[in-house]
C-alpha cells in the first residue's frame, strides 16, 4: 500500500540528488544564521509546508533538531486541503514515496490509533493529492528515513476532533520515543505587517504549549492557520507526554523569497521541548 508523491517534480526536486543539494543548503544556512544551542528532549514540532523553495528555509530549523537524537516514530499531523470530512484520516500500512526511497508507517501504531480513538478512520483519497504531509518528507526521508511514521490528515478541524486526536496520541506515545509533527502554514495572502501581526498570536500560544488558547482563537478566526486544528492536537498532546516549553525558531513568509510583500504567506518553525 504505497501512497505515491504527488507533488514531487513541481513542489520539491523529484530527482533524489538535486533534492538532496536542496535540503542540505537549507539546514546548511540555518546552521549559519542561528547555531543549536537547545538542550531537553524534542517532543514535538511545528512546520510549513508550502513549496520547499518557500517553506523550505523556516522548516530546516526544526527538522535540523532531528541529528543525533534517537526516535523510533514520527507522528504527522496535517489539514486536508481538497477532501472535506469529518474526523481524521490515517495512511494505515505500506509506505509514503519519496525521492529517496519509501518511508515506512508503522502499522502496529496505525491499528492502536484506529481502536482507540473513533475519529481516526481510512480514507484513502484524503491522502491522494493531500500536500500538508508529503511536504515534511524531503527533511524526514534525508535526516530519518529509517523512522517510520503515522500519517494523519485531518479534515474538519472542531475542538472535539482536535482534541480527542491530541488525548489519543499522548495516551500511543507514552512508552515511545516519538516526535511529533504538526504540519501549517499561518495566515495566507496579507501585507506581511499584517501577517505578522497576526500570526504572532499563534506564535504565542505555540510557545505557551496553550492548545485551549489557539482553538478559541481558531473557533473566531480560522484564517489564522490552515493547519490550525493538527497544531492544537499535537500542543495538547505535547503537554500531555510532559512538554514545559515551546521555542519558536524561525518565522518569516513568502515574501522573503519572492519579494512580494503585499500578499504573504506565513510561516512557522517552532520546537516543543520536554
């Protein structure tokens, strides 16, 4: 059950050394531009997933947290853009694509999810052209792939769903040695003073590990975050495993790359730290 790229060769480099070069440059300058310096146990992150040209050099920051750090799962958490439904959808065997070779689910984890929390189900063409996942791969597939994963879409994004995802997966993950990921780009298509602005509201919740903070926020504004509902699942069961503290690492939007400034695209590299 191989769930093939779909945005290989138009978002990302599908030609596996060119994505290498990609990748490497990114983590390579964000190395240069802030030194690790961060010290606990990496719980959970928080990432873009625009086009890696644009989501690319915030993601780096984060994933670059992955080095010498043993896991043995990664847990992704993203929106459905195309497919609208409730609950959540799981990729539950097989694996992910990726120009580097296929990126393995853990099934064993996929079933434990699917039996103990009624929101998660399969739903296979949420998956198809779903971009919130397969962009956090090129990082994973080059720093990680031996990892296996737990990919998960979710569709409508209510307090109830991001809740119970959040309460199940903290309830999976207590003996592993897990990350998790949640996949969102922040507010879409504002000056990016206002974008800033704004977005510097979720920023603050991520730090604060406040999920209750940023799903009211999101019940008044969901524009705020297109992934709003996968961060608030993965704060809550962040706390939940032990977290105390959220690190933003970089933000920045679309127009540091394109040089338009008027309408911007948000993004945020964030660490959940234990």
């Amino acid at each position: 059950m191989l769930r093939r790229a779909a945005v290989a060769g138009t978002w990302y480099p599908s030609a596996a050394s060119r994505l290498k070069a990609d990748v490497e440059e990114h983590l390579r300058r964000a190395d240069e531009l802030r030194p690790v310096d961060h010290a606990g146990e990496l719980i959970g992150l928080v990432s873009p997933h625009a086009g890696l040209m644009y989501s690319g050099p915030v993601a780096a920051y984060g994933y670059r947290l992955l080095r010498a750090r043993p896991h043995d799962l990664i847990v992704l958490v993203g929106p459905s853009h195309y497919v609208p439904f409730p609950g959540v959808s799981i990729w539950p065997r097989g694996a992910f694509e990726t120009p580097f070779g296929p990126v393995a689910i853990d099934e064993a984890a996929a079933q434990q999810l699917m039996d103990a929390c009624p929101v998660v189900r399969v739903i296979p063409e949420a998956h198809g052209r779903e971009h919130s996942l397969e962009m956090q791969l090129p990082f994973l597939a080059l720093l990680a792939r031996e990892v296996p994963i737990l990919p998960l879409v979710m569709g409508q994004q209510t307090r109830q769903t991001a809740f119970a995802l959040g309460q199940a997966l903290a309830s999976l993950l207590g003996s592993r040695r897990a990350v998790l990921v949640a996949s969102s780009d922040l507010t879409h298509f504002l000056d990016a003073r206002i974008a800033a602005e704004r977005d510097a509201v979720v920023v603050e919740d991520v730090v604060a590990l406040d999920a209750e903070g940023l799903m009211s926020l999101l019940e008044r504004r969901p524009d705020h975050a297109c992934g709003g509902g996968p961060i608030v699942s993965v704060l809550h069961a962040a706390a939940l495993l032990g977290a105390i503290r959220g690190e933003a690492l970089r933000y920045a939007d679309s127009g540091d790359v394109s040089g338009d400034k008027r309408s911007v695209v948000g993004y945020l590299s964030a660490a959940l730290w234990k």
